[in-house]
C-alpha cells in the first residue's frame, strides 16, 4: 500500500502587527490520503466501518463531514449528545489521521438510521464500535443533531519579512501553543505535534520561550529570526480550542485537585458557582468533559475572572449537558468567583466499569461485612492498611448505603485474593475503583484486609441531604423503606428543634421551607408537622399521615441544626476590656457578628459571658469600632437574655451571611 502526505492551504483573515515587519499567522491544514486497493476499499464496508459525509473535501481527500457508521447493512448517523474529544479523537483514528481540529453539526442532517447517541469512548478505543453507548438505534435524537469532524491537524506558518516560514519543535510546550493560538482568535490549544510532510522552506523561530500570557508569539523569547538547527521533519503543529454553545473546559494543570468548571455561552467563557453543586451535576459535568465518573467536586483550587455564567444546577444525572440541566438563568448569578465550582474527573477502563462490590461473612447482615471487590471475573478483597472512614464512606455509598458508621480490618488467609492497596479516596467519588489506589493486583498488603459497618436506615429515621455540611440540608425520613422529604407548610423551629435533636445536634438554628436545599425527589411523606418540643422523634409529633400532602417538593424542609453549645468571645478595638468590635471563636478562627437581629438581649449574653454581670450598657450596629477583616461568623442572632453562652442563642449557620464586615456588631459592657 503506497501511503502520500499532500499539503493544502486553508487562507484566513491575517492579523498585521503594526510595530514588526508584516508579522503575521495562519494554520496550514495537513491531511493524508491512502491510495488502497478495491479489496481494501470494500473492507471498510464491514460492521463497524465509518466514512465521513458532505464534508469540506473533493473527490480524492475525504478529511471532514458529517460522522457515519455501517450497521446491518446500512450507513447512519451518529447523535452528538455527549459527544467530545475522546469520540472524535478515535473517530480519526480509525479513519487513519492522528488528530482533528473540529466536531459538531456543521456539516448538515443526514438521511436514514441513526444508529448511536450517547457515544463515551476513553480515547484509546481503536474503532468508534468499540466504545461504550445506548445501543444501536436507541436514542431521542433528530437528524439536526447528527455529528460531524474535521480530522485535519494545522501547522503553524509565519509570514516575516515577505516570507512565509514555520516553527521549530525544539522546546515548544503548551504556553507556546495558547499564545499562537489566541492571537488567532481561540481561546487556548487542547494538542500540539509534529507536522510530517514539508521538505523545503523556510524555519523562522525555534526554542520559543512563551510564559503564556504574552499576547504575540513575537514577543516571546527565542533563538533569533532564522536562527535554528532543525529538520524539516520537526515542523510544529497545534490544534486550537474552538468553542460551541454550551460546552465545557476545566481550568488547571493539577488534575489531581479541583479544576475550576467554565461553560462558553454567548461567544465567552465563564465559571459556574459552587452552591448546591452536587453529585448529579458533577457527574454530567464529567460525562459531558469525557469522562466516565467523578473524583471529587466543590470549591475550585483557583478562581476565575469575569462572568459568572449559571448557578444552582440542580441535574437529575441523565442530562447529556449541564446546560440542559434546570439552574437559575444564565448570567443571574449572586456568586463571587470565590465560590467557582471545580471538578477532578476520572475515566474508568472498560474492566473497572464491570467492578462489583460485596460485603461478606458477618452474621449475615447485608450492611456489614468483609469488602471484596469482583473484577477480571475473580472476587478480592482491599488491603486494610491505611484504610479511612473517608474510603469506607465511598464503599458503602457504592453499596447504596448513606455513609459508613464503622470501619476495621481482619487477618486474611494466606490464598485470599487482594485486589487493591494504597487506596486513596477525596470523599467525593461514586465508586471505589474511582479512588487513587496502587494498581489492580499490585499490592504489597500486610496481614488484613478492610471490613465496613454501613449505616442502614430504620423506620423513622431522619438524614439531611444535598449539603457540603453535615449539620445542615434537606430534611429526609425513612418509612417503608424509602427515603422522603418533609413538606414545610407549617413547620417551625419547634420542629426543628425536634429534629435536630433526633439528628443528634443541640437545637436546630434555622429551619427553611421553599427546598434551600434544592427540591428532592420520589416521595414526601409528611406534612403539617405539629411538635410539642419535648419529643425525642420526629414520628412522635402529630401531622397529616404518611404520604398525606398537598405539597410539591418546592416545599421540602431544609435544616441548619447546631453543633457547638459554647464559644469563645472577646471585645476588639476599644478598649480592650470592656467595649469594643465583637469577635467570637468557632473552628479555632476568630470571626465577626452581624447586626441583622441583633438586640439588647443578645448584648447582655455576651456581656455576662465575658464576666460583667450588670450585662452590657449599649451595643453598635455597623461597625462603631472599625469593620474586622476575617470571616462573619453569625447572623440573625436572636437570644432571649437567659443563655449562658452566645452559641446557645438561635441564629443562622455558621459563616451563613449576606452581611459584609461594615455591619460588625460592637458592644459596651456595664463595668
């Protein structure tokens, strides 16, 4: 088989730099042609073949259109719901390029079947078939949506001084690439290469030196114009990020840590906020980058600049697009970027995702037991060394169980199997092979292998869901073995305090109605809720009967409940004893207390706390001693003048404000 490189320029709009002689850039496209035989040419009309359609091509170099794939004797299109880089990366692939600078539905409807949707490869798949998706012919998709690639790759050429010449491999990186790439438009470079192909030409810059924030690639350090020692074999490409409508990157280079989530909408890039950022979304999120499952989500390890695009996601987990998930309205944000939401996701092999999890062998009960791990068709166990209540919490969500009440090891036998060591897990991931972990089988164990004790429900009891805090979320009640909210028609702090009680905190702080915590799902199975106060259970007050409601879950209970009884205080910025800015201590920070509600009451507490009995002579709202300059600790602090301990006295969740440090309480106290 006779394999041609042939060369063909795409012309586009050149930028002129004003201060350097006619310095200016475009992208040469390289494609490959392969001159087969007619036996060859009727192989790729077997199961699985794929062509491309309607493309950017002439009769002999079919490089881009729209994607189709040969199934029971039929040509038909691919939906792009979920489909992204590793898809069109193995697309190319089995098509015989080695990269590609574009999908999406450009290239127009097609006509007949449309055989896949939902298509998840990992990017090392070597056929489009191989890859996981709904099953052929299984999809909700119009021929509108059919998908299409350009597995074209381009070359950096520059025109200096007349003359058009490229760019030496020589220690080009990714700093490099984003520059070239947004001077010509792109936001930033997703690939770099070598471009096989030019013989003769022109080498103008080699060793280019760029930080990435340059805004030309002229101004970057280099070797000299012409100045060079390179092949014509060491030509570099990049493939520049080309944006569609609702789609997603992540922001960092530590892909072990949470990487800011940014969404392009209306021709910019913005960040997504944090609150009530949960599992569902993390996990469409990834789905949509690519990936299979989800590492860890939550506040993002940098913060971004600029929009702030959508805020309360609230996914079900079967959205192909965090935009088609319910939020609040793009760009109706309240969010500072220091509540960007960010991702670490994780691409499980095709082994990992046929990974089952079991407990075994304690008084056959099914939430207890010996963890073992089915994978490669043989049952393992995990190595108990090292093991937390962090990875035992993952085990036993996995094992559809809230969270985990125990963890503990035991001796193994010489011949039983230890599948994983070294396990690793944030807390955050679906399941344990999502974990950081030593390998499959690579383990170095000692003498114990991990056992769990999961919590499993009982009639009656109550959990707080869809929060980053364990005091606080979305009130949930067991009965007939389902989990169901709590309708807040009618429910007060007195119930709240029940509650709270139950979940074994002090009191509850606040009680909220109107689904706080985003509405929940399946059953709400109480409703006019009734407390005395003195009820040690939540079933033990009167209310309408289980499942007897007239409510939706935009109704649904959500909690705040307390955990501390007994905080320090201090006066600041008076004189240093008996007035001054009122600052308490809570998780070993001092922070501050709002005005919001504050009263004499409240004032005589701390006064009395801080050891002047005679109580507090007069408080300041807004800041009568300076503003502080750390967290807002409290809120809506409403005491009745009898407590001991400002802790003690009903307020909001702690750092749950929308004050600012202007609104710092002071106090005088009677001495």
């Amino acid at each position: 088989m006779v394999e041609l490189a042939l060369q063909a320029t795409m012309k586009q709009s050149l930028t002129a730099l004003a201060w350097i002689d006619s310095l200016v850039f475009y992208v040469k496209s390289v494609y490959y042609i392969k001159y087969i035989s007619e036996a060859q040419l009727r192989s790729r009309t077997n199961e699985g073949a794929i062509r491309l359609v309607d493309g950017e091509n002439n009769s002999s170099n079919v490089y881009s259109g729209r994607l189709e794939i040969y199934h029971q004797n039929a040509w038909g299109s691919i939906c792009e719901d979920s489909f992204g880089y590793s898809d069109a990366k193995v697309a190319c692939r089995q098509l015989g390029y080695d990269g590609f600078s574009y999908y999406g539905t450009k290239y127009g409807p097609g006509t007949g079947p449309i055989w896949l949707n939902n298509l998840k490869c990992n990017g090392h798949e070597y056929s489009v078939s191989s890859c996981s998706h709904n099953g052929w012919a299984v999809h909700n998709c119009a021929h509108r949506k059919d998908i299409g690639i350009d597995c074209r790759k381009r070359r950096i050429d520059i025109l200096y001084n007349g003359t058009w010449g490229t760019v030496c491999r020589d220690d080009f990186d990714f700093n490099d690439a984003n520059v070239i790439c947004r001077q010509l438009g792109y936001p930033l470079a997703y690939a770099t290469f070598n471009v096989i192909g030019r013989l003769t030409g022109q080498f103008w810059l080699d060793n280019i030196r760029c930080t990435g924030l340059e805004s030309s690639v002229a101004i970057c350090p280099h070797n000299g114009w012409g100045n060079h020692n390179c092949q014509s074999y060491q030509d570099t490409g990049v493939s520049c990020y080309d944006p569609i409508e609702g789609q997603l990157h992540l922001i960092g280079s530590n892909k072990n840590a949470n990487r800011r989530l940014e969404i392009y909408h209306n021709g910019i890039w913005g960040s997504i906020c944090d609150d009530h950022f949960g599992i569902s979304d993390a996990l469409v999120a990834c789905r949509q980058l690519g990936y299979t499952s989800v590492v860890s989500y939550g506040n993002s390890s940098s913060q971004g600049f600029g929009q702030v695009w959508l805020h309360d996601v609230d996914c079900t987990g079967s959205e192909p697009f965090i935009a088609n998930c319910v939020h609040a309205g793009w760009g109706t944000s309240y969010c500072s970027h220091s509540e960007d939401v960010g991702l670490a996701c994780y691409n499980e092999t095709q082994a990992e995702r046929m990974v089952q999890v079991r407990l075994v062998g304690v008084n056959d009960r099914k939430s207890t037991g010996r963890v073992e791990i089915l994978y490669n068709g043989t049952w393992g166990g995990i190595c108990g060394d090292f093991i937390t209540l962090t990875e035992a919490n993952v085990i036993c969500r996995q094992l559809g169980f809230p969270y985990a009440v125990s963890y503990d090891s035991q001796f193994k036998n010489y011949t039983d199997q230890i599948w994983l060591s070294g396990v690793r897990c944030t807390g955050q991931e679906s399941t344990i092979v999502a974990c950081r972990h030593g390998g499959w089988g690579n383990t170095d164990c000692g003498q114990h292998v991990t056992t769990v004790t999961c919590y499993d429900a009982t009639e009656g009891q109550l959990r707080l869901a869809d929060s980053s805090s364990y005091t606080s979320g979305r009130l949930e009640i067991y009965h007939n073995n389902i989990w169901g909210t709590v309708c807040g028609i009618f429910f007060t702090i007195v119930d709240a305090n029940v509650a709270c009680r139950q979940l074994g905190f002090y009191l509850g702080a606040q009680d909220y109605s109107g689904a706080y915590f985003r509405p929940g799902k399946g059953q709400i199975w109480i409703n006019n809720v009734n407390c005395a106060g003195y009820e040690s259970y939540l079933t033990e007050c009167s209310h309408s009967g289980w499942g007897v409601h007239n409510c939706n879950h935009w109704n649904d209970v959500g909690l705040f409940c307390r955990d501390v009884t007994n905080v320090p205080a201090r006066l600041v910025g008076g004189n240093g004893y008996s007035c001054g800015r009122l600052e308490i201590q809570y998780n070993n920070t001092w922070g501050t207390v709002c005005r919001h509600g504050f009263t004499m009451a409240s004032a005589n507490v701390i006064c009395k706390q801080l050891g002047f009995s005679a109580g507090a002579f007069r408080f300041y709202r807004g800041s009568y001693y300076g503003p502080g300059n750390s967290t807002i600790w409290l809120d809506n602090v409403n005491c009745n003048g009898q407590e001991n301990n400002l802790a003690t006295c009903l307020h909001s969740y702690w750092g749950k404000t929308s004050c600012f440090n202007n609104d710092d309480v002071g106090i005088i106290c009677n001495s």
